[in-house]
C-alpha cells in the first residue's frame, strides 16, 4: 500500500480512537474527582491527552517529513501533561490522606482497560507508518494498558489495606510511564527531521 492509502486507512482509526479516548476522559475524570483517587485522575488526563494526539495525528496526516517531524515533537510534549497533572494530584492527596473508594476505583480502572485494549488493537497495523506520528498513538495506547492493570490492581489492594499509597505510587507510575514515552517519541521525531535534511 502506498503513503497516500496507508493514509486515508489511517485517518479513520485514529477518529475513532479520539472519540473512544474523549467519551471516557469525561467517565474517568468524574469517578476520580468524586473518589479522590491520584491515579485516575492521571489516567483520566491522559484519556484526554490521547484524544488530542489523535486528532492532532488526523491534521498531519500527508504532511511533509519536515513537518510530521515538527508535529511529533509537539506531540511528546503533550504526553507530559499527565505527568504534571499527576504530581499536582499526589501532592494535594498528601495533604490528606484519604484512601479512595476501592469499587469505583477497580470498576473504573475495567473500563479504562477495555477501552485502551480496543484503541491499541485499533491502532497496532498501523504503528509502523508515519513515523513518529503513529508510534505516538500507539505508544500512549500500549502503555494505557499496562496503567489500567496497575489501577485495577491499585483498587483491589486499597480494598485489602485501606491505604492510599497503592493509588499515590499507580498515579506517580503512571506520570513516569508518560514521560518515558514523551522520550521515545521525540527520538522518532528527531530522526525524521534528519531524513528530511537528507532528502
């Protein structure tokens, strides 16, 4: 298949995984706020940062080398939203203290999974083209999985200990997952800007 198909394949997939990323931001941030709970709310802004991502990736998608470069950059900037976010969370939960509800935490922390589980698979045919554009999308999906197993399990050890550390170190985990992949992305990014130089 050609760019100008592999494209327009693409461009679909990643609208679909915006507005799946989107409807869940709105569930996510709503459970999180009403429980306390530091990790959801980290996971919740990365529901909303991946949105962005895919619709930014929707805008370049047949742009030049050159600017997909530009644009991935820009994009591994983004995926440290979450990262602060989370700090800002963990910081205020210090304050107090308070364990969030395990059920809603657990539940939450499902839904989350499936929904990143349907985005990742969505996207996995297509992690291999446009660079460091897609590798964006697919990167923050993968690893939305691995926090949405860590929240899962967050929730069922709040439920055994009644602590809020296991939330506090999911939700710091989580930033740190984020800032990883903000890495990654922005060697693709770098690596494209140099093949464009070469073209």
């Amino acid at each position: 298949m050609d760019a100008q198909g592999a494209a327009s394949g693409l461009r679909p997939v990643v609208v679909r995984v915006a507005g799946l990323n989107l409807a869940y931001f709105g569930i996510e941030i709503a459970v999180a706020l009403t429980i306390g709970s530091v990790a959801l709310i980290a996971d919740s802004l990365d529901f909303l940062e991946d949105a962005a991502i895919n619709l930014l990736i929707f805008a370049g998608l047949g742009w030049s080398l050159r600017n997909r470069a530009r644009l991935g950059t820009g994009l591994a900037f983004i995926l440290l939203v979450p990262a602060i976010g989370a700090a800002w969370a963990a910081w205020d939960k210090v304050a107090d203290m308070a364990p969030p509800a395990p059920l809603p935490l657990t539940l939450t922390g499902i839904g989350a999974l499936l929904v990143n589980l349907t985005c990742a698979l969505m996207l996995a045919r297509h992690r291999g083209g446009h660079g460091s554009l897609t590798k964006a999308a697919y990167l923050s999906a993968r690893n939305d999985v691995a926090a949405n197993i860590a929240i899962i399990v967050a929730g069922l050890a709040t439920a055994v200990t009644l602590s809020p550390w296991p939330d506090l170190v999911v939700g710091i985990g989580i930033a740190i997952l984020n800032a990883d992949s903000a890495f990654d992305i922005l060697k693709a990014a770098r690596a494209e800007r140099r093949a464009a130089m070469n073209v």
